[in-house]
C-alpha cells in the first residue's frame, strides 16, 4: 500500500513541473501550501517513485499477478489520491462540495 500511495503522490508533481507549472510540495513556505518551482517538482516526484520502487521491489517482493499485491497497491493509490484531490481541491478550487 505504501509504495502505491508514493507512486501515486509522484504523478502530479512530475505533470505539473514537466509542464513548467509551480506546484506545492513539503519544501514550499508554507509547507505543502506554497508553491515550488517546476523543476523541484520534477525532482520530488521523481524521489517518491525512487520510494515506491524501494518499497516494492527492493525491500518488499511485489508481483503484479498476485492479487494480494495488486489490491494492497491499488488501495494505496485509491486512498492517497482521495486524500491528495480533497487537499489540493482546496488550493485549485476542486473540491465544490
């Protein structure tokens, strides 16, 4: 689950500082609210894949094909991305209700 919920949180910030868009991260003043630059983007996203492969693959045993596996990852990507869309909705006028 957690390597699903790093993976997860790694997708937007690699989208928004390929696309040259400021976007929050831990780094940001205020924390997780300011904006960073696109190119720390880049290279936070980048480290939280770097975590997911280390948490599945290097210090984990995942398989695709095991359903376990696969669940355990799948609910770490729902549930990160649930929190993820009610946090960042707030910031980007998302969350409407």
């Amino acid at each position: 689950a957690f390597g699903g919920i790093f993976f997860v949180n790694g997708i937007p910030h690699i989208v928004k500082g390929v696309s040259g868009a400021a976007f929050q991260t831990p780094f940001a003043k205020p924390a997780g609210v300011g904006l960073s630059s696109s190119t720390l983007n880049v290279l936070w996203g980048f480290a939280n894949l770097y975590i997911a492969y280390v948490l599945m693959l290097v210090i984990g045993d995942f398989e695709i094909r095991n359903w376990a596996h696969a669940m355990a990852f799948g609910l770490g990507m729902l549930l990160i991305g649930l929190i993820l869309a009610k946090q960042f909705g707030r910031l980007h006028g998302g969350e409407l209700g």
